[in-house]
C-alpha cells in the first residue's frame, strides 16, 4: 500500500477517535482537532489517488480495494463539504467511523491486480465514475443524518432528554441537510448514469443491456425521485424522509456491493480481489 | 494586618420576613455604604444587597469591634433589634470570607444554581463602592479576581447553559425542533402569567406573527395588543393550526381545548412542517395523543418541568466544577494577600535591630567622652552591622520562591524576633 495511503488512514483513525470524544466531552477543541485530521487525511488520501492515476495512467477503480478506496475517499469529501456548508459537527461521529470502517477493508484486501487498462482512460468512464461516487457519498451521509434526525426525534418525542437532546442539533438542521445531500446525490447519481449511457454506447452500441448493475442502478434512481417528489409536492419531510434515507442507503450498498458479489455483470471487475 | 470579613444573611439563613427588614434597597444603599465606611475600625467596606441576601465585605484592623459595629449598624440603620437578626447572620473570615465573595458571585450559594443575576447586582455594588471611594487596595484587588472567577465558571462549566424555568424550557425545546425561533408564527391560547411569560421569551427570540385567542373576546383583543399580535375567536382555532408553529395553550377549560383530529387533518395542509404544542393548563387543553402524530410534539407542564429538573441536576453537577475553580482562586488571592504582610515584616524587624543598636551604643558612649567624630564611625559602624545582618533574611522574605509558605515565614520571622506586641 502506498505511504501516502496510509497516513491518510491514521488521520483518518485520528479523526474518528477526536470524533467519539467530542460526542462524550463537548469541547470545541476536539472538534476543531477532529475536523482537522480528517481534512489532513483527505488530502493525503486525494494525494494517493492522484499518485495512483499518474503511475498507472488510469483511474485506480480496477479492484474492489481500489474502488472501497475512492468510496471512502469521497466520503471524506462530501463530509467535509456539508461540515462546511451546514456546520454539523456531531454528523462527523457518523461520517469519520464510516471512513475508517472503508478504509479498514482496504487495508485488509489483498493488493490483486488492476484489470484492462485500456478502458479508464475515456473521458465518459471517468466522469461517470466520479460522478457516481460522490453522489453516493452523499448518500450515505444522507442516511447518517436520517439516523441522527431519528434520535433526536425520539429523544423530544419521548420526553427523555439524557443524552442525545443537547450533543445533536435541531430537527430542522438535520432535516435540511439530509434533503441538501440528496438533491446532491441525485444530481450526481443522473449524471453518472447519463454518462454511463454515453460510454456504454460509445463502446457497446447501445446504451442500456439489461445488465443487474443497470437495472438496480435504475431502482435507486427511482426510489429517490419518489423521495424528492413526494417532499416537493406533499411535503415529504422529517421523520418519513428520514426513514426513507436510510432504506435509500440500503438499496444503494446493494446496487453498489451486493450486485457485484452476488449477480453477475460487466461491472464486476469493480470489485474483484 | 489588616483582615477580611464578611458579614451577611441569606435565603438559606434566614426567612423573607427578616430579609426584608434589613434590605437596603438601591437610594438607602449610598448613605449606609458612607454611615458604615465612617464607623471606626472599618478600614474598606463593600455593601451588597438583593432580595435573597445583605451582605456587608469589609477591611478591618480590629476584626470584633468592627463585626459588633457592623451588626449595631444593621440593627440602628433599619430600626429592628439586633436579637432579630443575629442568629441568622454569618460571619466568615479570611480565606472563608474570600471564598463566599467568589461563590456568590459565581451564582454557587444562589437560590437557584447558576442564575446570572447576582454578577450584575455585586458589579453594581462594586461600582458604587468605588465610586465613593469605601474601597482600597484589598477590595480593589478581592473584587477584580472575583468577576474573574465567575466569568471563568460561566464559561468553562455548563451552570448556567440549561433552562430552569418553564418558559426557558420551552424556547429552548423550540430551537431544538425548529432551529431558530425567527418568524415562527405563535398562538396563544387562554391567558395566565406562565405563558404569557414565554410568549415574551418568544418575542425577544424573534418570533413572527401572534395570534391571541380566548373564550372571552375581549381579553384576547387586551392581550393581542399587549403583544402587538391578532386577536382571535375561540372557534377559530382549528382553522389557524393550519400555519402555526409553535402553540402555547393555558386555559381552564375541563376539555381538550386541540383534539388529535384537528390536528390530523390539518397535516397534509401543512406539508408535514412542524408544530410545537405547549401546553400549560391543568387539566390539560391539547390532546396527548397529538405527540403520536408526525411531525407535532407536545409538552405538557410536568414534562417541562421533569427537563427543569433535569437540568437542575445537571447544574449541580457542574457547580462541583466550579467549586474547584473557586477553591484554587482562594490559594490565588490568599498568596498576594501574604505577600501584601511582607514589606511591613521587613520594615519592623528593620526597626527593631536599628533600634537596639542604637540604644546600645547610646548607653555605650554615655560612661565617657567621645569626639563627634567618634560618634559618627560609631554610627556608621551600627548601620552597616544592620545592613550585613538583615540582608540574607530580607533577600529570602522577598523572594518568590518561597510564595507557597510565606505566611509561615513570615509567621516565624515575626514570633522569633517577637515584631508584634
């Protein structure tokens, strides 16, 4: 594993570890410290990847260590992004485990070997795989803050203020920015298939095969337009949206892990080791 | 050495019916501080006064003939009779008297833990002490580590973060559901002090619009415009929960004032945006089956007052805190209060040996005659056997490596060369 790889996950660890301590003492040094290793982190990591691109002249998705790599790496992004925008510091307790969790399996998996090379140096490959990976990233903090919307819900809504009522921010917060990150996710996750399509096209001739990864693929999309339809005209919000997120989430690892591993495809190669 | 007591009577020592007896309310406050600060004894004084506690802080030389003074003063100035009050008084000295200046400032010894008042009202009494010039040096400096001290426990312990009170309670439940209280649309249904009081808690955290309703017309129309807000009929409640946020509810009436399908049904009008019920009135007005619905949250006045509770322990939790930071500004101040005793130290034992020297050389030259000149080496002689004496033990009093023990030297220094008659 690259150097810069692994210092990336030590911040990473670093991070998460403040982050956990934050949540028990809240004192804004541990959140500062916090924020700042995983930002540490992500350029380290965004160094490595650039690294790998360089090296090898495509984009490192070949495996599945490489592509849990990028997930995590986005993940990281799209967090600090939303930190950024909606000052969510406790979403760093979901966010930075989730990328260590990512990049534990990383460090675990065998190294293998990078499939045919020829095929990630198209300009569509590589947006659609960008594309779709931040999107996702910015699913699953989606789901991070619909968990966190539910605690904080049932903490008022049971009147047992302990714990959760003062470390988590207002039900409105968490609501806008789980809606944000969706509206994200979905603009993404249509231009990595439109861009899909475009390079499926360009290399196979028409643009949609009846491929699982495809069909689920199509699935999520549609389960988040309902979602965004639905909080559009009726005023989806709160603890359904929240719900909604999270099941969001779950049909997204399949159509992200479970397709590759148990269905067949042309994107299996994304995950082999 | 001039010593720091601290005279005084609160909640916990006495009853409303004494306190108030011996309170000083704000234009007596100047002519009692000026009567007590002429009384003899009383070097610097400091007169704190609010309706939960009389304090006098003062800098004596004589500390019995200045606390007799003192509780004569309290007795002749409110025209009562010392035997009154006097077994409810506390007197502390010294480090004690230190320590509560800074408890009581930090809102420790308050009725309620943490309440942020007193700060202001001991600033005020501070303020016209110096003014008037009752303080010096030793209060001068007390007072100034004191605002330090409660500053420092306000910021670095959670005493005065959560509610206490219910209609904090419910501002503060509020920002957890909405964010920000800022043009959040109020009702206000019924009357009574409690709700009234958070409406204005509401308004002061920029709330919108207020709707005023009540089975009486024309007390919704009195208070409407004591809120600058829309009267309304009773019956027109149901219709406006269609764009309220947050409802406050104190009325006698025996019934459910808002029903869970009223508000059910106004849901899907709203677009599930949520609506805060708070609800004051025993027997209560809102339907508790209304919490069950997405998106609404009621509290009714005991689940409000199981958070004050909440939040009480929680102060008193953080008041451990805080009494630690009080109990190491105590060592703080009582290190330059011994350092103030070093100077005078130095100067008497100073005193004491040039006076020796020079009564023995006095007696020395009286048997014979001896030339002036004579007399001035032997002088000179007697000054520089002072200096070379005295210069070790003055060089170690005035050192700062000592500052741990230095009342204990100083102590020492002044038994063994017996400095004080």
């Amino acid at each position: 594993m690259h150097i810069l790889t692994v210092i990336a996950i030590l911040f990473y660890m670093l991070s998460a570890a403040a982050y956990f301590a934050f949540l028990f003492i809240q004192k804004n040094y541990l959140h500062r410290s916090a924020y700042t290793a995983l930002a540490t982190g992500f350029v380290c990591h965004t160094a490595a990847i650039v690294y790998a691109f360089a090296a090898t002249g495509q984009m490192p998705v070949g495996n599945l260590r490489e592509t849990l790599s990028i997930a995590g790496w986005a993940v990281a992004g799209v967090f600090l992004a939303v930190q950024y925008r909606f000052k969510l510091k406790i979403l760093g307790i979901f966010a930075a485990p989730l990328v260590v969790l990512l990049m534990a399996v990383v460090s675990l998996l065998p190294a293998g070997s990078a499939q045919n090379a020829t095929i990630f140096k198209n300009f569509w490959l590589i947006a659609h795989v960008a594309a779709i990976f931040i999107g996702e990233a910015a699913f699953a903090l989606a789901c991070g803050l619909g968990v966190l919307y539910l605690l904080q819900e049932n903490t008022i809504k049971t009147k047992k203020h302990r714990f959760f009522f003062k470390r988590l921010p207002s039900l409105d917060l968490l609501d806008s920015a789980g809606y944000a990150c969706i509206v994200t996710g979905f603009t993404l996750l249509t231009v990595g298939l439109v861009t899909g399509f475009v390079y499926a096209r360009s290399v196979w001739g028409h643009f949609w095969s009846w491929d699982p990864k495809e069909v689920w693929s199509a699935v999520t999309w549609i389960f988040y337009a309902v979602l965004l339809h639905e909080r559009l005209t009726v005023g989806w919000r709160g603890r359904r949206s929240a719900i909604m997120a999270i099941i969001g989430f779950a049909v997204l690892l399949f159509t992200f892990l479970g397709v590759n591993l148990l269905l067949k495809g042309h994107h299996g190669g994304f995950t082999r080791w | 050495m001039p010593e720091i007591v601290l005279i005084g009577i609160n909640h916990k020592t006495a009853p409303v019916e004494v306190r108030e007896c011996i309170a000083f309310s704000e234009s007596d406050a100047t002519a009692a501080l000026q009567a007590l600060h002429r009384q003899p004894d009383i070097r610097e004084v400091l007169l704190l006064s609010t309706c939960n506690r009389v304090e006098v802080l003062l800098v004596t030389d004589n500390k019995p003939g200045a606390i007799e003074r003192t509780k004569d003063f309290i007795a002749g100035y409110n025209k009562i009779d010392r035997s009154r009050f006097e077994n409810s008084l506390y007197i502390h000295e010294g480090d004690a008297a230190v320590r509560h200046v800074f408890k009581v400032a930090s809102s420790l010894d308050s009725m309620i833990i943490g309440e942020p008042q007193i700060l202001g009202q001991i600033k005020d009494a501070y303020r016209r002490a110096a003014s008037l010039k009752t303080t010096g040096v030793i209060l001068n400096r007390l007072l100034h580590r004191t605002f330090f001290v409660a500053k420092r426990i306000r910021t670095e312990t959670g005493i005065g973060d959560r509610a206490v009170s219910i209609s904090y309670a419910a501002v503060e439940l509020g920002r957890k559901i909405f964010g920000t209280l800022e043009g959040k649309t109020i009702l206000l249904v019924g009357a009574g002090e409690m709700a009234e009081l958070a409406v204005e808690h509401l308004i002061r955290s920029r709330a919108g619009d207020i709707y005023v309703a009540n089975r009486t017309f024309e007390n919704a129309v009195a208070l409407a415009k004591k809120f600058k807000g829309t009267a309304l009929n009773f019956e027109e409640i149901a219709d406006c929960l269609k764009f309220i946020d947050i409802v406050i509810s104190s009325t006698g009436s025996p019934d459910f004032v808002i029903t869970r399908s009223q508000v059910k049904s106004v849901i899907r009008i709203r677009r599930n945006r949520p609506i805060f019920f708070i609800d004051i009135a025993v027997p209560r007005d809102i339907d508790p089956a209304v919490n069950r619905l997405t998106n609404s949250y009621v509290y009714d006045i005991d689940d409000l007052q199981g958070i004050i509770d909440e939040n009480m322990e929680d102060r008193t939790r953080e008041a451990i805190k805080g009494h630690r930071i009080v109990d190491e500004a105590v060592i703080n101040f009582r290190q330059w209060y011994d350092s103030l005793a070093v100077v005078p130290t130095i100067v008497a034992l100073r005193n004491k040996i040039e006076s020796i020297v020079e009564a023995e050389i006095s007696r020395t030259l009286q048997a014979g005659q001896v030339s002036h000149a004579d007399r001035w080496m032997l002088d000179k002689m007697g000054h520089s056997l002072v200096n070379k004496i005295l210069h070790d033990p003055t060089v170690f009093l005035k050192k700062d490596g000592m500052a741990a023990d230095k009342s204990a030297y100083i102590d020492t220094v002044r038994k063994l060369f017996k400095l004080d008659r």
